[in-house]
C-alpha cells in the first residue's frame, strides 16, 4: 500500500482540505483505500489569501470532511492523479536498527 499527500479545492466553501491517501496502484487501475484528511485551511472569499489554518485531529471531524471530500467526486480526481504521478509520495523508511535480543528469565 502506498500513502501520498494532496489537497482538495473546496471553492464553494472557500477552504483548502489537506488529504492523506492510501492507495493500491497496479498496471491497470488506482484503488484508492481511505482519504484521511488532516489540516483545513480557510481562504479569504475576496482575495483568495489564507486566513487560518487548523488541524483535524477528532475522528468525527476526519469522517465528516471525508464524505464531503467523497461527495464532491474528488476521489475520480485523486485517481487520475495518483495514476499521472502528480502527487507527493509519503514514504515510510523502515528503522536500520540492528535486531536486540530480549534477556530470558530462567527459574
């Protein structure tokens, strides 16, 4: 499974929703596993510039922005995305840490 980062254009609600995507890629189709979203950003409804920015750190907050994030089709969008390589890939190195073995007891 494969992670990467993309943001959702939300105009009508005049935000910027930071996403989290898990995803399955093989040679023929994007299977898109879960949309976490993480951080919301509100823009000024004028001039378009920021005004605040806020995490999403509550279950319930992550599950209300990702059905709207799903309603408004975006996930179509995320796969062609994801399939043109214009997202950020998040990679997880694995700790180079060498193996401790754990002392054993002896009665």
């Amino acid at each position: 499974m494969n992670s990467c980062q993309a943001t959702w254009e939300d105009e009508e609600n005049n935000r910027q929703v930071e996403l989290v995507v898990n995803y399955r890629l093989d040679a023929t189709r994007v299977e898109i596993n879960d949309v976490t979203p993480t951080r919301v950003t509100f823009l000024c409804p004028t001039s378009g510039n920021p005004v605040r920015s806020i995490g999403v750190w509550t279950g319930g907050g992550r599950r209300v922005l990702a059905r709207q994030v799903h309603a408004s089709g975006h996930h179509n969008v995320l796969k062609e995305e994801i399939a043109a390589g214009r997202v950020v890939e998040i990679k997880h190195p694995a700790p180079k840490a060498a193996a401790q073995l754990a002392p054993v007891l002896q009665a």
